[in-house]
C-alpha cells in the first residue's frame, strides 16, 4: 500500500470510529490547506479545464475562475482538490461507483 492510501484510510477508519460512537470527534482534526494549484493539478494530469471539470464534478467555469485566480476554492474543495492531486484514481473510483 501507498503512503498516502494508508493515510486516506486511517483519516477513513476515524471517521467511522466517530461515527460508531467509538471515538471522540473533539480529537479528530483534518488539515485544510490554505492554497490549492488548481492548473498544476490539472495538467499534472494532463486534463484540459472541461476534461478536469466533468471528470470530478466541477463546473468549467469554476475551474477557469480558480486558475485565473479570479475565485480560491472553498475548504472543502481545496481538500478534495489534493486528494485528486494525491490520490486522482481514488477519487475515480468512488465517483465512478456514486
């Protein structure tokens, strides 16, 4: 297993402990980074904007206006963003199966 899956799955596996009532959700923290290269991303993956926007459910036009530095992406986002940025085929996957 990658470093980062098992991080994805230990982050996982606290959430369900939360949410089993096994665990405290005071102690659970994710870090939410501040700035997210959304073109570096993309063309870490060789995507246009609309091949990156419908692969991951965004709107085109959010993905222009976060490249142009006109609109940062919200946290929940810029979370999901490095996770594609991390892991893109995990996301794949559980976008694929919703």
């Amino acid at each position: 297993m990658s470093k980062n899956f098992s991080r994805i799955m230990d982050g996982l596996n606290d959430a369900l402990a939360i949410a089993e009532d096994r665990a405290d959700p005071a102690t659970y923290r994710v870090h939410v980074p501040g700035e997210v290269d959304v073109k570096a991303i993309r063309t870490k993956l060789g995507l246009t904007q609309a091949e990156f926007a419908a692969r991951f459910g965004f709107p085109k036009a959010t993905v222009t206006d976060w490249e142009q530095k006109r609109r940062k992406p919200e946290a929940s986002a810029r979370i999901l963003l490095t996770v594609i940025d991390r892991e893109p085929e995990a996301v794949e996957r559980a976008l694929a199966s919703a």
